[in-house]
C-alpha cells in the first residue's frame, strides 16, 4: 500500500508531503556525500593546502596557487630556505611574493644551462622536492625507488652499507645537504651517492643553487638588525638599502669606509660561513702543504692535497684551512659561489636570484599540466607503492582474505549441513552452544588465544591470522536454519539416483544456498578485511601486517592528505566484493529464522 494514495498524491498537500520526504532524503543524501567528497579533495593536496575545504583545490584552477604549491614543495615547506634562495620575505607560501610580470626567456635559459653545466660544483646546489618527514614529494619517491632498484628491495642491505638502521623503504630519507653551514659534512654512503646521480637528471627548475648572500643575511644581518624592514640596518651602515632585496654581498672584503659591513664580512668569511666557499689569492700548492705540515698533518694528506680554490674541503683539510684564513691577510679574501660566478659570466643579466624566481616562474607555466598531474597523483602514488611495491600488506590482505573465506565457505556449511541432514538428539544443545559463543566479546578471548598460539609456535603467520575466522557460530545456526527450509525429496531423489553425501552437499545445498553463501563470505570478508587488535596482536612483524594495522602505522607519520589517499585506496577493496555479491543479497531470499 503506497504511502501516499494516487488521489490525495494530486491534492495540494499530498504535492507538499511528496516535496518534503524528496527535500528530506536529498538532504540525508547531501550530507552523506559531502563528507566523502570532502575527503576525496583532501586525498590530492599536502601540507601546503591541508587546511582549505573548497571541494575542488585551488591549484586546479589558479596559476599563482599552483606557483606557490610548486615553491612549497621545492623548499620542503621551509619559507626560511625559499627567502634564503630568492632573496625573498616571505613568512608563508600561501602568500608568498612571487615575480612580476613575466620572465625574461634569456635570463631563464642561461641560468638552466648555467646550472645545469658538466662542471658546475656539486656543492653549489641541492634538489629541491626531494625531503620530507611526513610526506614523499616527487623527488623523494624517485629516490626511494632508484634505491629499490639498485638494491633489488633488499633493505637490510642498504641498511648495512649505508650504517643506518632503515626499517621501511618509505623511512628512506636524506637529510637536505646544508653545503653552506660551517660545520656540515656529508656522509659518503649510498643515499649520496645515489642522491647526486637524481640531482644531474632532473631539470634546473627544481635544483636550489646555495646564496651567500642569503646565508649572509640569514646568519648575520637579520638576527642583529631585524627583517622587517631597514631602518636599523641603514642607521648602522654607510650604504642604505630601500629593502633586503637590494642588499649585494661583496665578494671581497668591504674597504675602512665601511667599518661595519667590513666586520660583519670578516666574521662571517671567518666563521659562520663554510670555508669551501672562502678563496684565499695567491695560495698555491708549495704554501699550502707548509701550513699542513705546521698543523701536524701526516704526509700522505700533504701529499693528496691541493691548495683550496672553491672545492669541497672536509676533515683535517677543514680544520687546517678554517685556521688559515683567521690568520690571513683580509684583501687575500675572496667569497666563491653560484652567484658570484653568474655574475662574472652574464654581467648583462638579472641576479642569479632574480633569474632563479624567473626560471621557477616560466617551468610552473610551461609544465602546469604535469605539476598538476604530480599534485593530483602524489598520495595515491606513495600509498600504492607501499602497499605493493616497497612492501607485503595488500599481498598479505589479499591472502589472508580469500584464505578466511574460502575456509569459512567450506568449515560453517559443513556443520551447518551435518546438523541439518542429520537429526542429532542433541542438536539444539549444539546450537545453543554455537549461539553462546556470541555473549564473549573478541577481546576476552584474544590473550587466550595469543597464548595458544605462542606456545605452538604460530605467531606471525597466516595460519593465525585465519584460524580465529574459520568457523562462526551465528554463521552455522543461520545457516541450519536455511538448509531446513530447503525441499528434503530433492535429497531423497539423490539418494535414490546413488548420489553420495558429498555431492549432495555440493551440487544441491551449496547450489541452491548461493544467496546465504554470499551473505556469509560478505561477513567474513568484513571482519577479515576490517580486522586490526588481533592480527596487531598475533602478527606484529611488518613483513605480515595486514591493511589495517598497516593504516594505524601509516597515519602515524604522515600528513592528512596521505591518510585520506589511504582511506580511499583501502576502501576499493570493500566496494568491489558489495558489487560482486549484490545481486544474490539482493534476491529477497528470505531467511525463515529471520521473519
């Protein structure tokens, strides 16, 4: 009987009543896809725009967000580094200052070609997009899987070559190179070596030229004078600046008519600034072995060495050379660096700085569409790759799974079979025994469990995971109580024909039960999939960890875009089995012990 009659249904309010349940399940239906599309726009953004609720992302859409995006990821989030870079003051890449107009074309190539030269020092540049604690920018991911390759996913052997304990590939992460602080050294291991091979094959866009001159005000003008403007710095110094982004390192040492900014250079040349980037004239090979030898150097470094001329210096070459410029001769001192070197080999263009935001600005432009892709794709990407690739969980999932039902399909319609076909005196005593099995909740029996399995000497393998999901007792009553109901002459017309239990049980019970049967390994699956204290508990290495506890660990260390990729990632799973056993659930067989 409709719920509104088609009489009234033509009334004024039954028009009305039909208009509100309409509004009414529009709006549970609102509410219940909101979420879930808010969660989809959530799985392809990063720190950089976690915050934002618009359900499509603005970098999809804006040029100067995807701009900015793309400058988040270069510099790992770090406004300090992409000030120190692009000479810039900015306090947060949502609002970062970016380059007006567009970029001049031939400043832009020759700083590509500039930085992208066969002898460009090594260390005169990092990668950009390539660290991160809570999240695997493009770069990263490309490191990571170089280093898979190289060592066919044997992560105990990059852990022993590279003297670090590594327990994931998704742990694997290189510090970013700090060339310009004075006491940084770089590890010589394989996450170098390899690290360095990435940096020549990814385009200039992405590389990070170091800036003395940035360092400089990082380290000695900002702390002392403020950033915010240049009204002290001008108060101290001779030469007035209309903003920081004006200021000009000198490469040498500032004359007596500026005393302050001569001893603020000297300090820092001296002291705060890394020595490999300190050149002292006239220092040849013959001098330079004598102050080795005076600094109690043994011979075969004499021997090795050559007078510092921009090289990376390290140990007691360090050491040696930090002690000779304090006591040089100050206008023997001379900065080396990328931006100095751009500006002797193209005095005609713009500042390496200014060249580097133009550069940034016209690959943004030229490659949105692949940005946009990589933006899009990123978590997904990482999720999927430690799920399959870097790791076992969905080859672990996916056994454990098609384990538990195909022994749950198996183990529950047989008892269920055996109690139905066979009129056991103590049938019902059996099955108020199954169905008390539902009064303990899992938690009361899981250390009992762990025990057994302990002392048997089944933790971490499949056979635990599966044997608690084997048999249900809710399944077998449910189950009874179907093949009940089923025609007892289609058994006695077996019988007759000579046909065994076996097949009958098979070719007419299971035939004629698909709709249960599928209820059945729907629920299995369910609580195998969904499972996570137990297989937590008996199966805690990370070679068997399953989906879920996967996920627990995963949200752990990693930002909410990630953990949204994961949720819907872990979710296709679920979706896939409901579509596939739909069309038996939804039959409308009715169970009798359900009417």
């Amino acid at each position: 009987m409709p719920l509104i009659s088609p009489i009234e249904a033509r009334t004024f309010k039954g028009r009305a009543l039909h208009a509100g349940i309409v509004a009414v399940l529009l709006l549970i239906t609102a509410s219940t896809v909101y979420p879930f599309l808010v969660m989809l726009s959530g799985s392809v953004r990063s720190e950089f725009d976690a915050v934002d609720l618009d359900l499509v992302p603005s970098y999809l859409v804006d040029q100067d967000t995807l701009h900015r995006k793309f400058l988040a990821t270069k510099y790992d989030l770090d406004p300090q580094l992409a000030n120190t870079a692009l000479l810039r003051q900015g306090f947060s890449f949502t609002k970062f200052p970016l380059p007006e107009g567009s970029a001049s074309p031939e400043a832009a190539e020759a700083l590509a070609a500039f930085l992208t030269a066969p002898d460009f020092p090594r260390h005169w540049a990092t990668l950009g997009n390539a660290y991160s604690v809570r999240d695997a920018p493009e770069n990263l991911r490309r490191l990571q899987e170089k280093l898979f390759a190289r060592y066919d996913g044997d992560l105990a052997r990059l852990s022993a070559e590279s003297g670090t304990l590594i327990e994931d590939w998704a742990l694997v992460r290189l510090p970013q190179p700090r060339w310009l602080n004075p006491g940084y050294l770089l590890p010589d291991g394989p996450l170098e070596e390899t690290y360095f091979e990435l940096l020549q094959q990814r385009p200039a866009a992405e590389r990070v030229p170091v800036s003395v001159t940035g360092f400089f005000l990082q380290t000695v003008i900002f702390p002392k004078f403020g950033q915010n403007d240049t009204a002290a710095y001008n108060a101290a110094h001779a030469e007035p600046l209309a903003g920081y982004h004006d200021f000009r390192l000198p490469e040498r040492v500032p004359g007596p008519d500026q005393p302050e900014l001569r001893a603020e250079w000297l300090s820092f040349a001296r002291g705060l600034l890394n020595p490999s980037f300190v050149v002292v004239d006239g220092l040849d090979d013959a001098a330079w072995a004598a102050h080795l030898r005076e600094q109690g150097a043994a011979e075969a470094v004499v021997a090795a060495s050559s007078a510092p001329a921009g090289r990376w210096l390290a140990g007691r070459e360090r050491e040696a050379y930090e002690a000779y410029l304090r006591g040089v001769d100050p206008e023997r001192l001379r900065l080396v660096g990328p931006e100095f070197a751009w500006a002797a080999e193209h005095p005609d263009l713009p500042r390496m700085q200014v060249a580097l935001a133009g550069l940034e600005q016209r690959f943004v432009a030229e490659n949105a569409g692949s940005i946009r892709w990589d933006f899009l794709t990123r978590n997904y990407v990482n999720v999927w790759n430690e799920l399959t690739v870097q790791g076992r969980v969905l080859f672990n999932t996916a056994v454990f799974c098609l384990a538990a039902i195909l022994l749950a399909l198996l183990v529950n319609p047989l008892a269920a079979y055996a109690l139905s076909r066979y009129r056991l005196p103590s049938t019902y005593k059996i099955l108020l025994f199954l169905i008390a099995t539902m009064a303990f909740p899992p938690m009361v029996t899981m250390i009992p469990q762990f025990v057994m399995l302990r002392n048997l000497g089944l933790l971490n393998t499949f056979l635990a995971l599966v044997l608690p999901l084997i048999v249900n007792g809710y399944m077998i009553f449910l189950l009874k109580g179907f093949f009940d109901a089923l025609p007892q002459e289609l058994y006695e017309a077996a019988t007759i024909d000579g046909a065994g239990e076996l097949r009958m049980f098979f070719q007419i019970t299971m035939a004629l039960s698909k709709p249960i049967l599928a209820i059945l390994a729907l629920g299995t699956f369910t609580g195998a999939y969904t499972m996570f204290l137990y297989p937590l508990l008996v199966a805690p290495d990370q070679d068997m960890w399953l989906m879920s506890v996967w996920l627990f660990q995963f949200q752990q260390r990693s930002t909410s875009a990630a953990v949204f990729a994961s949720v819907v990632i872990a979710s296709v799973p679920t979706l896939i089995v409901f579509l596939f056993t739909q069309r038996m659930i939804m039959r409308g067989i009715a169970v009798p012990q359900e009417k």
